[in-house]
C-alpha cells in the first residue's frame, strides 16, 4: 500500500507542475479527470486522494512562475508587484518570497488544525445565515480602499454581470474562459503589443523583513476568507495588506501565505462542516463523501510533505527560467501562449468559451487601462456567491 501511496504521490506531483507551468490549466481540471477515471478504473479512493492532494498542493508552488517569468506587461501601471520585481533583475526573488511563504501557509495552518477543528463548527453556526452580508461588506471596503470609486463601481457591476451570466450557462468549467480572459489575456495581449525587456536575473535570495507581522495579517485573512465562499486569493491577500503598510516583497510572501493557507483550510472546513471551499476541496468530497479525522490526518502530512518537496522543486525551476528567459524571445513566446489559451478554451469549453473568453479580455483590458487593483474584477465570482445567498438562504 506504501509503495502505490508513494507512485500515486509522484504522478501526481509531474501533473501539478504541468498544471502550474502551463497558463490556463488549473489543477482542478485534472483532480476532476482523476475522479472521472474512477468510474471506469477500479482505483482505491486513497491512492485518489494522494494524487489529487499532490497536484494541488505542488500547483500551487509552481503557479506563481509563468505567474512572474510570462505575460509581464511593459505598462508601469499594470505591473503586478512579481512582474516589477521581473523587470528589476529579481524575478527569482519572486517565486522564492512566494514558494516560502506557501510553506509557511502549509505548516501554521496544520500546527492550528486542532483548534480550528474545534472552532469551525461554532462560526459556522454564528456565520451561517448572514455570509451574503459579510460578502457584501468585503464588496463594499474593496470600493471603500479605491482612490478611484465610480470606476470602481463600473467595473464591479460590469465583471459581476458578466460573472452571473456565465455562471449561469450550462456549460463545462465556465471559470476557465470567464477568468482566463479577465486577469491572462489582457496582460498576454499586451505584453504581445508591446516589447518587453526582461534584464539579466540576480540569483541572490532573501527572506523578507518582518515575517511575523506578514504571518499574522495572512493568518487572519486566510481565516476570513477561507471561511468564506467567493472569496479570492488576491482579494484576501489585499484585506490582509489593508491593516498595514507593506512593501511589494512582504505583499508577494502574504500571498503566497494565503494561497495554500486558503487551500489547507479548506480541508479542515470540509472535514468539519462538510462544506467544499475549494476544487479540490470538492474533490475529495467526492472521494469519501463523509472524511473522517484519519483522512484529514492523512491529507494534512502528505500536505506538508508535498510542500516541503514542491518548494524545493519550484526554486528549481525558477532558476532554470530565470536562465533561459532573456535569451528568449518575448514576444513569440507571449504568442505561443495565447494560442496554447485559446485552443485549451476551445476545446474544454467549446465555442461559447471562445466568446466568453473574448467578452472577458475585452473586459480585462478596459479595467487594467484604469488605475484601480485587478481584483475588483473577481467581482465575477463574488456577486454571484451574493446573489445566490440572498435568494436561497
């Protein structure tokens, strides 16, 4: 059983950096093959299980690399705070602050399991029948933090009613064009339109200044939004920054934090409110509709272990691309990457992806033209999740 455990453990850990590297697969497109395959192979559903906690757990380490290495625009305004540290030399840097601070995220929440595990249960029912109204209150301190409030507003009613319509199709995987096309493209297309001047890369690697207080404002929002359905990384990696000032370096490592706090948090709510938060999340739901404490054991080690092996993995490959990235041509591989998205739309989702993801990019490229955060745009997800909690609560 050991031994399959561990060759499970490796596939799955191959499929995650695929998923990663790759713009526009995300690793609940596989965890949902896996639990497809199941019906047709005879597989035991924990040798599922380890396959799909590793695909997402080393997805997430390796993301944040064609997240800094690809698509970096040459706006100083549409700078992400990985992409400004891309064009200083310090693209490395980057991924390190992430791949540490998802580590970090993996370890903190498991070492607070035992509590969580006892306190979960008591939110939720405090919680229960006013999560629209605490959504709303996100809603409204995102136009609240915005120098810009009436573009703010424009574009949080023109993403969530664009958001509604497409969650309301009936096709497959509507957040992979309706995403894809709000935050990739735009920055793809542009980075294509303009030339783009990746300098030589520094391999010096530093921990960040105040750790602790990074920590703690993680840990707080991840608990937060965590807990809370609609709720993006971004968004609460900028609820987290909003108590403090931070420095683009600490704001990188916060969220990388919240990536896998968010991820790991969301096994501890399912095994106790049974409530799925994330894909794989659901997932595993899917696996063992009742997870016992023994399973969610099981899932926090290999948790940790993926994470431990996927850091050292992810500083790898950021050495590797940090390498090769100004020998390259920008510009056609910006292409390549373009197509590769609209080809992987258009097959997963057919022709009404391919007008969802233009609709979503021409979106996207009107909000990034303003000076307001790229995260008012996963008002997509979040009205949505209101509205449904308004009519059905």
């Amino acid at each position: 059983m050991i031994i399959e455990i561990f060759i499970c453990f490796i596939f799955g850990t191959a499929a995650g950096i695929i998923s990663g590297l790759l713009p526009g697969i995300h690793s609940n497109i596989l965890a949902t093959g896996i639990l497809y395959s199941t019906n047709y192979i005879k597989i035991s559903p924990i040798y599922a299980l380890t396959f799909i906690i590793s695909i997402g757990v080393t997805h997430t380490f390796v993301d944040f690399i064609p997240s800094v290495f690809l698509s970096c625009p040459s706006q100083e305004k549409s700078l992400l705070p990985g992409h400004e540290l891309l064009t200083q030399g310090r693209g490395n840097q980057a991924v390190f602050l992430s791949s540490i601070g998802s580590l970090f995220g993996i370890i903190l929440i498991t070492i607070l399991s035992p509590i969580l595990i006892y306190i979960f249960p008591i939110i939720n029912i405090i919680l229960k029948s006013k999560i629209e109204y605490l959504l709303i209150i996100i809603l409204l301190f995102s136009i609240f933090k915005e120098k810009q409030k009436l573009k703010t507003i424009l574009i949080i009613l023109i993403t969530g009613i664009l958001g509604t319509l497409v969650l309301n199709l009936n096709i497959k995987d509507p957040l992979l064009p309706l995403l894809t096309g709000l935050f990739a493209t735009p920055l793809i297309i542009e980075s294509i339109k303009n030339k783009v001047e990746i300098p030589k890369q520094d391999k010096i690697l530093e921990i960040p200044k105040k750790i602790k207080k990074s920590l703690l404002l993680s840990t707080f929002s991840s608990l937060i939004c965590g807990f809370l359905p609609g709720i993006g990384i971004s968004q609460s990696a900028t609820i987290a920054t909003s108590f403090s000032k931070t420095k683009k370096e600490e704001f990188i490592f916060i969220l990388g934090t919240i990536n896998t706090m968010i991820l790991t948090l969301s096994f501890i709510v399912l095994y106790t409110i049974s409530k799925t938060r994330t894909g794989i999340a659901y997932s595993i739901k899917e696996l063992f509709p009742n997870v016992s404490i023994k399973i969610l054991i099981f899932i926090l080690i290999l948790s940790i272990i993926s994470g431990i092996i996927s850091f050292l993995i992810t500083l790898y490959l950021s050495n590797k691309f940090s390498n090769t990235i100004t020998k390259i041509n920008y510009k056609k591989i910006s292409i390549f990457i373009l197509i590769f998205v609209f080809l992987l739309n258009l097959i997963i989702v057919k022709f009404k992806g391919i007008l969802i993801l233009i609709s979503a990019t021409i979106i996207g490229i009107y909000s990034n033209s303003l000076e307001i955060k790229k995260t008012n745009m996963m008002s997509c997800i979040l009205i949505p999740t209101i509205i449904f909690y308004l009519f059905n609560n």
